[in-house]
C-alpha cells in the first residue's frame, strides 16, 4: 500500500508539472484563466488516476489484478470523457477559458504515466506471491 501511496504522489507530481507547462501555453490564446482550467484539468486527471492505482493496489491475486486494472481504465476513461462532454456542450466559463483541450492533454499524458506506474505495482505486487512448485 505503501507503493502505491508513492505511485499516487509521482502522478501528482507529474500532472502539477505537466498543468504549469500546458497552463503557460494555453494562457497566451485563452488568458491567464487558463491556469485555473489547467489546474481543474489536472485535478481531474489526477484523482481518476489515483483511483485507478489504489484499485490495482488493493487486488490480492494476480488474477484480481487483471481485473482491477480493466475496472482502473473504465474509470479511467468514463469520467474524464464525461467531463469533456459537459465542457464541450455547456456555457460552463472554464469552457471558454479551454478546458477540454487541457483535459485532453492532461488525459493523454496521465495516460501513460499512470499506466507505467500501474504495471510497476502490478509487477511489484506480484513479485511478492510465494513461487509456485512444480507438483501444484
């Protein structure tokens, strides 16, 4: 648990850097509301990721590990999907200020992060398992 407690901070830590840089960037079309919509957006990305790695965190076996991290990518997807839906087709004023760009862009780079972190727990947790003889 404790691995994923620190999996969990790199991705924040991650995505903070990733919302400074996109939020600069998307200040100079949108302006300096941008950097509340970057942060919004990392937010966002951060605690569907953070869910994602506390599920495969809490998988006992490495069958339920499997699962977990098919049930960490519908989360994973749904939410940050529906909030690009709503953003997209509402007069919400992050809409205005780019927010679905940014949640794209936090999305796919939180995408890879977290899945390279996922698979380092995955093996981490299953390097744990007693090894399994030959006459089982």
């Amino acid at each position: 648990m404790l691995r994923a407690a620190k999996y969990i901070a790199i991705l924040g830590l991650f995505l903070a850097a990733v919302a400074a840089v996109s939020g600069i960037v998307a200040a100079r079309q949108y302006g300096n509301g941008a950097y509340l919509a970057s942060a919004i957006s990392a937010l966002m990305i951060w605690s569907v990721g953070a869910l994602s790695l506390l599920i495969v965190a809490l998988a006992p076996t490495p069958q339920a590990r499997v699962n977990a991290a098919l049930l960490g990518m519908l989360i994973r997807m749904a939410l940050p999907m529906v909030a690009i839906a709503y953003f997209s087709k509402s007069n919400h004023p992050l809409a205005a200020e780019g927010i679905v760009g940014l949640l794209v862009v936090h999305y796919l780079l939180g995408l890879v992060a977290e899945t390279l972190l996922s698979v380092r727990l995955t093996l981490a947790a299953n390097l744990k398992l007693p090894m399994a003889t030959a006459a089982s």
